[in-house]
C-alpha cells in the first residue's frame, strides 16, 4: 500500500486556517491512497468517512465488528443496530460485512489495516503515541482498541488540536502521558499544521494561518522543512 504521493516542499497557506474539524478530515481523507483497509477511531476521525470519494475503493473497517462502513447516518438511513465504534449511526457500502469483535481484533493486530486514524493527547516527534489516559488521579482511562491498533496497523494518522486547552503544545520531544506505542504514529493532523513523525523528527508538510517560523517558535521540538528532510 502506497500512501498518497506528498508535495516536494513545505506549503504555507497564510490566508487559510486555522482549519475546523471538517477541514482537517478531508486532509486526512485526501492522504488515503485507494484500496486502503482503513480504522477510523472514536471522535473526530470518524469524520474521514464523509470525505472519502467512493472511486478511491476506501474500505472501512470498525472495531465493533464491521467491513465496509459507510458515511455518517442521517435521518430515514439511521439504523439503530448499525454503529460505529463510537454508538453513532453509519450507513453500509455494498458488500458490507459483519463479524464477531473478536475476529475484528484479529484484523486489528494482524497487520490486515493499511491505515488507522485516532486521536491524541500527546504525539512525539519520533512517532510515540498517548492517547488513552492523562495520568491525572481523576481521569478515566479509556484504552478500547487503542493498542492493538497503534501496533497492528501498517501506518497510523493522529488528528488531534496541536495545542492543549492551557495553551501547551500536545506535539511534543517525548510523551509525558502513559503511553498507548512507541514509534508507531507516521503523520500528525492539526488545525494549524500537518506533520511527518519518525525517526528522522518532525517534519512540516503544511502550513494554515501561521507560517513555518512563528510554529517553530511555539513548539518544544525540532521542526524541519519537506525539502530540509529529502537532502
């Protein structure tokens, strides 16, 4: 599986952004290359289904037991008895399936996902994920399939805001949270960027209402241009 070919350069678009949730899907849904087997986790990255063009082939797969997930439901469409992970109605594609959770978690940590989409509360710059519990006495874990995700799928994408509510940055040197995997998280999806993680840092694919500099100065890591990275 291929993923959608990146631009050369980094892109700063100064007159747009920063993104809403809406817009930050569709980046996602654009970088999905066709004929993926994709998982879209709970929260916003259920949203990617209402931007997938049905000619790209997507095939969506949900933990709770179902191939071939569709977009959101609205209206007469809504099936009660047919959810996504997340309890919200979605409609079924032709040649939708349905199996027990266990034989989902079996494709989940059977490396059979080309892409997994979740959430975070912290992204290293090397790709490390925390997504299932702050730490915090009070907070309710909420692990899920998390996991068996974050190691089973061949790349995972995190839509997340790049900054937390007190204004620190959630794209960090190294996850201060518990962790969900190491070195597992490829791209990074945000209101204000987009970014490659891994081995090499953090890499700026794309700029939204800010420009390279003033990011760079509002993060703790490293920051590298696309064409920085390739040399």
């Amino acid at each position: 599986m291929t993923l959608a070919t990146d631009s050369a350069r980094t892109t700063e678009h100064l007159d747009r952004g920063p993104l809403d949730p809406e817009e930050v899907a569709a980046l996602v849904a654009r970088d999905i290359a066709p004929g993926s087997f994709v998982n879209l986790g709970i929260g916003r990255p259920t949203k990617v289904a209402d931007h997938l063009e049905p000619e790209k082939g997507v095939v969506l797969h949900t933990e709770n037991g179902m191939l071939g997930m569709g977009p959101a439901a609205h209206g007469d469409e809504t099936d009660p008895d047919l959810t996504n992970a997340g309890k919200t109605p979605v409609t079924e594609l032709p040649g939708a399936s349905y199996f027990h959770h266990a034989d989902s978690f079996a494709m989940m940590r059977g490396g059979h996902l080309d892409v997994c989409v979740m959430g975070a509360f912290q992204v290293s710059a090397h790709g490390d994920l925390a997504n299932w519990h702050t730490g915090a006495p009070d907070a309710i874990p909420a692990v899920g399939g998390a996991m068996d995700l974050a190691i089973g799928a061949k790349d995972v994408f995190v839509m997340m805001s790049l900054f937390a509510k007190d204004g620190t940055p959630k794209l960090v040197p190294r996850c201060t949270y518990p962790l969900t995997g190491l070195a597992c998280v490829s791209r990074v999806y945000t209101e204000v960027a987009t970014f490659l993680v891994g081995a090499g840092g953090a890499v700026v694919r794309e700029t939204f209402g800010t420009s390279f500099e003033d990011l760079a100065a509002r993060l703790d890591v490293p920051l590298r241009r696309v064409e920085e990275s390739v040399r």
